[in-house]
C-alpha cells in the first residue's frame, strides 16, 4: 500500500493558525478585563477619539503627559475605533486585536527560526509555541499594552536580524520606525535598541554602511517619537520623554523620591507593593499596620521611628516639598550605608522574581472550560519547561563556534532578553514580576524550539550503519 505524501507545509501553518485564532478568540470572549492600567487607557483612547484631547475626561479635565499616547491611539483608531462606548465593548474589541498582534508575533517567531536555518515544520512549533504559552495568553486577555508590545518589540529583533543578513540600511530604517511607536507604547521598549545596532555591527558591509544603518535606525525612530516629547515641552515646559513613573488613580504624578527609596530596600517579595497602592489610591499609611511599616524599611529603633513620622506627616500633608525631601533623605541613606545590596543583591533578587511564575493577583482568569484556576499549576511547569529548552538552545547555539551566522543570531536575541532583564532588576523594586518580561517571551520560545529540537534530535535512535 503506496504511503501517503504529507501535508504542505503551507497547509499545516493554516491549519495551526485557523486552530490557534479559535483558541485565542474564545479565550478573550470568555474572560477579559480592564486591570488598574486599563482603566486609563480606556478613559485616555475615549477622549482621544470623541474631542481629540489626550487627557482622562473631557473638560474640565486637564490635558496630560502621565501616560504613554501609543496605545491609548491605538485603541481610539485601530482597536476599539469608536466613542463612545462601554467599558465592556472597549475590552471586547481590544483583546480580539491583542490575539492578532499574538498571532503576528507567532508569525515573526516562525520567520526567527526560519532565519536560523530551521526547517519550516520544525519552525511551525514556535509558531504553536506562541499560541499556547500561557502568560501571552492570559495578557492578551486585559486591556493593557502588553500583546502591542510584545509584537513591536519582536519585530523590530527580527528586522534586525535581516539588517545583519542583507540590506542594512533599509532595515534598520525600518525598526527604527517601529522603536519609535514601541516607545511610544512603552518606555521601556528602548531595550531593543542594542539588538539592532548588534545587527549592524555583524553586517557583513564596510563601516560607513554600518553607520548609515545606525544613522538610519536612529533618525527613523526620532522622528516617530519626537512630537510625544515636543508637545510636552509645549503645554508643560518640560518633554516628560517617559511619561510618569507612577501616578494615582485619577491619573496625577507622584514623585520618584519614593521610588528611589523603596530601590534602596525592596526586593519584590510578596506584599512590598501594599504602600505603592495606598498611593495610588490616595488612602493614608496605618503605620501600626506591619504590612505598611515593614521591617525592611529601617536598620535600627530610630530608623524606624524617623519612617513612621515621616508616614504621619504624608498622611497629613501628602506629597508636600517637605514630605519629598524626607524620602529623598531616607533614600540617600540608605544607599550609603549599604551599596552592595543596592547594586547586587536587591536587583538579583528582583531577577529572581522577573523568572518566577505569576502572583494569583496579577494572574486571576477564571475560565472554566479550560479548567482555571484550577491547573494555574500547569503555567508554572510550562515556563520551567521554557527556561530549560531556552538555556539548552542558547548553550548549543554559543557552541557553534565564534563568528558563525549562528552566534550572531544569538547574540542580536539575547542581547534584547539581557537588556530587559538588567533594566527591571533596578526599574520597579516593588512589583517586578512576570509580567515585564512577556515581552521577550517569544524571543525566549525561539531559543526553546531550537534547543527542544536539538534535545529530540540526540535522543532519536541512530540508523544502522
């Protein structure tokens, strides 16, 4: 009996995207919801779209610079495109859109693979990878910049992974156009730059090329970016290139003072990030609550007590010149007295937290056909799984040998992974977690498939000689 041919290629990607947008689309139908974040950017895309102000409410409200514009703009034209509408048609038509910008990133970790010489089935796995993993998933189900983000960001990796292969100029112009709009999205988005200029460098073209691309790279994403910062300038007298590090509810700045106070103690620990939301919701520190006056907090007695004073006063006065001073005060020293643990231990224990699963407040889906949260067990197993394969792929990767198109290709992902991962051991000393580092996670899928694939390989039984 003659053995059947087997499916196309073209015909498997098909059927794994048909699969994975029915998948996807049921999930965000099941459950979606606005988390803290969202509420802004739903307030911010409806008036952008209903008066073309981006502020949180028409007037009187004022006009704003806390936030970033490129998702809020996203919403209000791509999105959601209408105002105005309920909460709920706001987040039904955002996370249909997070699935396709899921679904794009599924397709550039197809094209990652492919560019590493994989074959096309083996690269369909990252593909299915995508679709499946559980953080994107749960994020594509809020209606936050995550899903944007993280499609941005890999393209712009995998742009300049074909700046290093052909046409340098060109493509690096391209990813900066899309740095620029990344940024606007998210600040932090800045973390994929090295994988560009990386690229570059390990073109095979003379100098000034390479420099053309960064020139190139560079101008492309200023002029997306630059009337963010000129605005600002305009109706605030200052660029407020990054928006605000935090803010409240009602969308006002607070001061980076606390911020750079809680670097000098906090680890992510559960529980650290309580304080952070008393101030956003503008509620009062219990000082005799041990969960607000935590014994992190002060080296000694009178440590404590100069805390607890300057709690009592802010609960008075809230954020007044003095009360800013106090924690700058706090936070200088604290940071003299112990520098080791402000460079190296904290933010090693922040990257501890970055790699571990979830806290159940940030991962609270409930979707009963799919069991959850009943197996949120499973979640963790996965990303065990990932990590390993992604080590392996990377190690095996490094090995083949200084100068090889697949080192370079190491070196361009990595490089983004590295960058995000130094950048949240200092940016949130609260409240890192897992969240801030979906956005490599396709990057870290890739180094998965190809180490799965190189681990399925070895194990395979050898043909006779």
């Amino acid at each position: 009996m003659a053995r059947r041919a087997p499916l196309p290629t073209s015909w498997l990607v098909a059927g794994v995207l048909v699969i994975g947008l029915a998948f996807r689309l049921a999930l965000v139908s099941s459950w979606h919801a606005p988390a803290g974040d969202g509420l802004h950017y739903f307030q911010l895309s409806q008036e952008l779209r209903a008066h073309g102000r981006f502020a949180y409410g028409p007037p009187p409200r004022e006009l704003t610079y806390t936030r970033m514009p490129g998702y809020p703009l996203f919403l209000a034209y791509v999105a959601v495109g209408a105002a105005p509408v309920d909460l709920d048609t706001h987040l039904r038509r955002a996370t249909r859109v997070n699935v396709l910008c899921d679904l794009g990133s599924a397709l550039l970790v197809f094209l990652l693979l492919l560019e590493l010489g994989m074959a096309k089935r083996a690269a369909l796995a990252g593909f299915a990878a995508v679709i499946a993993c559980p953080l994107m998933f749960l994020f594509s189900c809020y209606g936050l910049t995550e899903s944007l983000s993280t499609f941005l960001s890999t393209l712009e990796v995998y742009l300049a992974l074909r700046a290093m292969r052909s046409r340098p100029i060109a493509f690096a112009a391209a990813a900066g156009l899309v740095a620029g709009f990344a940024l606007l999205v998210r600040a932090d988005a800045a973390v994929a730059a090295p994988a560009v200029l990386l690229g570059l460098l390990f073109a095979k073209v003379s100098w000034p090329r390479k420099l053309g691309g960064a020139a190139a790279f560079g101008l492309c994403a200023a002029l997306v970016f630059a009337p963010w910062p000129i605005r600002n300038l305009q109706r605030f007298g200052d660029p407020h290139v990054g928006a605000a590090r935090w803010r409240t509810q009602d969308g006002r700045e607070l001061p980076d003072e606390v911020f750079a106070w809680t670097r000098t103690w906090a680890c992510s620990a559960a529980g650290e990030g309580y304080d952070d939301l008393l101030f956003y919701l503008d509620r009062p520190l219990d000082v005799n609550n041990p969960g607000v006056l935590r014994a992190e907090m002060y080296d000694d007695a009178a440590e404590r007590e100069e805390v607890k004073a300057l709690f009592l006063r802010y609960n008075r006065e809230r954020f007044t010149p003095p009360v800013i001073a106090g924690f700058a005060k706090l936070a200088h020293d604290h940071f003299r007295r112990h520098p080791f643990r402000f460079f190296v231990t904290l933010p090693l224990q922040r990257v501890l937290h970055l790699y571990t699963p979830l806290p159940e407040y940030e991962a609270p889906m409930r979707v009963r056909w799919m069991l959850l949260p009943q197996l949120r067990g499973v979640f963790w197993a996965w990303d065990l799984i990932l990590y390993a394969l992604a080590i392996a792929g990377a190690v095996l990767l490094y090995r083949r040998g200084r100068g090889s198109p697949d080192r370079r290709w190491l070196a361009v992902v990595g490089s983004c992974i590295l960058a995000r991962t130094a950048l949240f051991s200092f940016a949130m000393p609260h409240v890192t977690t897992q969240r801030y580092l979906v956005e490599v996670f396709p990057l870290l899928l890739a180094l998965a498939v190809y180490g799965g694939t190189a681990v399925l390989a070895r194990l395979q039984p050898r043909a006779p000689n």
